[in-house]
C-alpha cells in the first residue's frame, strides 16, 4: 500500500460525505467538491458552493508512524451574502475534525479499509481569505495515522 494516495483518497471520500451531508442542512447552497491543489486560479471556478482538500503533508515520525496534516477549504458564491453557509460549512468540518475524531483510511488501489487516522490537538479555522470575486475559508488539522491492519 502507498501512504500518498490512500490518505488522499480517504481525505477525498471525508470530504464528499461531508458536502452530502451539508447538502440537507443548507439546501439554499448547491455545494460541489473542487480538489483545491488542480486549480490555480480561483476567479475561474463554477458559480456554486466547493468545498474540498488543500495543502496535505505527510511525516514519517518514525518507522511507520505518520502524521497528517491537511486542510478543508470552502469557498461559497455572491448569494451568500453574510457568509452563513460558509460558516456553517466550516462549522460542521471543525467538528468532524477535532481532537480524537477519527477518518477512516482506505487502500487506494482495493479500497479495502486499512485504519483510521486520528486527529490530535490543534485543529483550528484559519482566517478569512478573499479573492477579487469571492471569499475562502479552511479548517486545517493535524492526524496520526494508526498502525495499519494486515
């Protein structure tokens, strides 16, 4: 198994459960799953609700002990004029990735599950940042990725 792209398919799969599960809290937004890092320029994205993964790194701590850290990044359209759906998108992501939480790790190439990283002390939501046409927000956190099953 390669540690690369399993965690970010198990971060890919996080965060589209997490948009279906917003989906029925605010039913005003039409919220999609952008991958942040394929596109540069923010002025060029669909009118709607994204959210999805950023800025991932991966330590090898030690011999098979990882460390994760990555973000959840929202990016809501003008008829969120308040930010309401943004915060509440922002919201439920700080709660599903705060200390102790756990997000399942699945095998990239069999999707069989492998084990679950487990998030650890300082989650937090970064500052608002604002392009020329609309706002951004991420919560980033920090997991260890359990000793894998075999």
């Amino acid at each position: 198994m390669k540690i690369y792209p399993s965690v970010w398919g198990s971060i890919t799969r996080f965060s589209n459960m997490l948009i279906t599960d917003l989906r029925t809290i605010n039913a005003d937004g039409d919220l999609s799953f952008i991958d942040w890092e394929s596109h540069a320029n923010i002025n060029e994205l669909p009118d709607k609700d994204l959210l999805g993964p950023t800025a991932m790194t991966i330590t090898e701590n030690s011999s098979q002990m990882f460390e994760i850290n990555f973000a959840i990044a929202v990016s809501t359209y003008s008829s969120d004029k308040n930010l309401f759906r943004m915060r509440s998108y922002l919201a439920e992501a700080f709660e599903r990735m705060r200390t102790q939480k756990q997000l399942k790790v699945y095998d990239s190439q069999t999707a069989a599950a492998l084990g679950y990283m487990v998030f650890i002390d300082g989650t937090m939501i970064a500052p608002m940042s604002r392009a020329d046409v609309r706002p951004w927000q991420y919560v980033q956190a920090t997991a260890l990725l359990e000793p894998l099953l075999t």
